[in-house]
C-alpha cells in the first residue's frame, strides 16, 4: 500500500523534502470496516492550507501522517453491512492506494450515471463550492454581473456556467489565452480576461463595459481581490472562496486596501466552507447532474497518473499548470 506521507511542515511551495514516500501492507478492515482501493485522488488548493499548523476550519495533517485528500474508489472488502464489496464510493482516504473508513464518511457513487473523476470535480466538492458560494453566500440575481477568479479552473468554471443558467452575466479572470479562449467558447461566459497580460485593467474594464460588477467570487485573493473591490455595485457581494495566490506566502497576508469600497457601496463580504452545506448536498449535486445532463454546465478535468507522481502535480495548481479540475490517478492495475 503506497503512501504519501507529511514529513515537514512547509515554507513557501511544498518541497521532495516535506513528503514522505512509504509503503506498508495492505490493510485489513476490522468490525464495522470498510477497505477501499482508491482509483483516483482530488489534489485540491486547500490541502496546502491542511499542511500548515495553526488554527483553520479543520485539523492539520499531522507529522508523518498520510496526506489528506479527496478520493474515490471501489470497495474491496467491507465488514459493513451498508458498503457491498464492487460498490463505488467517494470519501477523505488520503494519498494512498488502498484505505479504511468505518463508512459514515464514505458516499456511494455510480460510475454509470457519471465518469468517476466527476465525483471529485463538477458533481463533487468543486461543483458545490461553485453552486452554494454563488447562489448562497453570493446571492446572485437574475440580471447581475457575476465576476469569478481562477475561472478557467474548477470552481470558477461552474460559478461562470451558473451565473449564466441563471440568467446573470458571467466574466471570468484567468491566466493565459488559451484558458480565457476556453471560458469564453466553451464554456459560454460573456468576457474572460487575462490577469497576466498587460493590458489587463483596460481589458477588465472593456469587459465591464463600464458597469460595476454585482458579485465578485473570489478564488486567488491579493491583488486581483483589491482590483476587484474597486469596482463594485451597490449591495455588491464579495464571496471569499478561497487566495490561491497566497497559500505560498512566507510573510503574513496583506487584506486589501480598497475594503473601504465596501462601505462606499454598502456591500458585504463573506467567507464560507463548501463543508457548512453538507446537509443540502444532494440538492446540489442533484442540480449539477440535471444542468450537465442537459449540456448546460461543462466539467472539464486534468487527470494526471500514478501516486508517485503527487508531490510534482500537487504544485501544478500553484503554477497554473492544470487546466481543468486536477485529479491523479492512483490505481495501478
Ligand atoms: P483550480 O482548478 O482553479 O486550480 C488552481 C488555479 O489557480 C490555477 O490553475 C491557476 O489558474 C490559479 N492560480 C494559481 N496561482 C495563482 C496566482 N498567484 N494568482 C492568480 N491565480 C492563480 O482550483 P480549484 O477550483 O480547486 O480552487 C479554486 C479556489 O477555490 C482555491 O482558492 C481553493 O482554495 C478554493 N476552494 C474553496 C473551497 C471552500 O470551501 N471555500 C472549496 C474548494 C476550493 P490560472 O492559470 O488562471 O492562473
């Protein structure tokens, strides 16, 4: 059983050195249990968050634990009687092949309705940060102007899809051409502008066409978060999802110095954790899965193969190197 263990606590980007590469037997479930063989791993911007210590809205990884992550796969043996051995499930098992649970954190899943790799991305963890961060903490209305970060990546890709299924205007921050190509023909936002080009403030602009934005979702933070705080509507909702482009820092996060903007406004900002709708879960997978079933919601992953490839891919999210919701492979055979 191949595993990716947290030897150190990293400074800045996760270096070889912070992992460790382990192998021990395969486990055997005891009363109760469950062993899944793990197809594949969700590799997530917040696991580098989970990798620091300190206080957060869930535990550390602990020294020489298994990485935390995302997974789904097939049963292998189960001394549960809720879990048949060939069921299919999705569940927290960390980087490793095969993994334990005692079940209550595992949800079935079926490859038929949907290609596993989903279950971790636009029917999965992605897609309902997208889906109770716009509709939810955002708020959107009929009409509004939605702006969205990362928007090439997975949550910004849904978030953008939504605002238009639900009839507001989507435009899209995302780095590169291609990937702002992509949101726009593919994916149907209305405007997509790239942060690394130059002309990005004026390109922002044309893209606002000289109006405010009504929602602003915010995946990266830092200077893109200020840029966008200086041009809110009245009421205007900001939705904290999450600062990738700060996960790495080494000195202390710098808040925004346009937050007065929200007092100008009268408009709010919010954090949130897709976690704190885990009781409306299936009400948003149901709408993902009728949305994509009808081919008006995209999903689009970047699968990545084998385990020991982990520590290399995990840092593509922090490059922009994924294009699409970042999955790794991990069965072998
Ligand atoms: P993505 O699929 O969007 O991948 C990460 C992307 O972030 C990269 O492809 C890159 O895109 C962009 N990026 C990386 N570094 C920077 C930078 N310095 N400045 C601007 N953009 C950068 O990841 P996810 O969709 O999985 O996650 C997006 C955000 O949502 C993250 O902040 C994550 O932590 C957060 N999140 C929050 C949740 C919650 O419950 N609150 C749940 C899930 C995710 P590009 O090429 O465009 O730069």
């Amino acid at each position: 059983n191949k595993q990716y263990r947290l030897a150190a606590r990293p400074v800045g980007l996760p270096k070889d050195s912070d992992w460790e590469f382990t192998s021990t037997e395969i486990p055997t479930p005891g009363e109760g249990e469950v062993l899944v063989k793990v197809h594949y791993a969700s590799l997530d911007p917040a696991m580098r968050g989970w990798m620091n210590d300190g206080k957060s809205y869930i535990a550390p990884v602990g020294i020489g634990e298994v990485m935390r992550a995302g997974t789904v796969g097939e049963v292998v043996a189960s001394n549960n009687p809720g879990f048949a051995v060939g069921d299919y499930v999705s569940g927290m098992l960390g980087i490793q092949q095969y993994g334990l649970s005692n079940g209550t954190d595992l949800t079935k899943v079926d490859p038929n309705l949907s290609p596993l790799e989903n279950y971790l991305g636009g029917i999965g963890m992605p897609g309902l940060t997208a889906y109770f961060g716009l509709l939810e903490v955002g708020a959107m209305q009929d009409g509004e102007t939605v702006l969205v970060s990362g928007a090439a990546g997975a949550v910004g890709s849904i978030v953008g899809q939504i605002t238009k299924i639900k009839g507001g205007k989507a435009i899209g921050i995302a780095g590169g051409a291609d990937k702002c190509k992509y949101v726009v023909d593919e994916l149907g936002f209305d405007a997509c502008v790239d942060y690394k080009s130059d002309s990005f403030i004026d390109d922002l602009n044309a893209a606002l066409g000289g109006k405010g934005v009504d929602v602003y979702f915010d995946n990266v933070g830092g200077e893109i978060l200020d840029i966008a705080l200086a041009r809110l509507n009245r009421h205007a909702r900001v939705v904290i999802c999450g600062a990738i482009s700060q996960y790495n820092n080494t000195t202390p996060l710098r808040g925004p110095q346009n937050y007065l903007n929200l007092l100008v406004q009268h408009a709010r900002m919010e954090g949130f954790v897709v976690f704190d709708y885990i009781k409306q879960y299936g009400e948003g997978v149901k709408a993902l899965a009728t949305w994509h079933g009808e081919g008006k919601l995209k999903f689009r992953n970047h699968v990545e193969t084998g385990i020991e490839n982990f520590p290399a891919t995990l840092l593509k999210l922090f490059s922009g190197e994924n294009f699409g919701k970042l999955v790794l492979t991990i069965k072998e055979d």
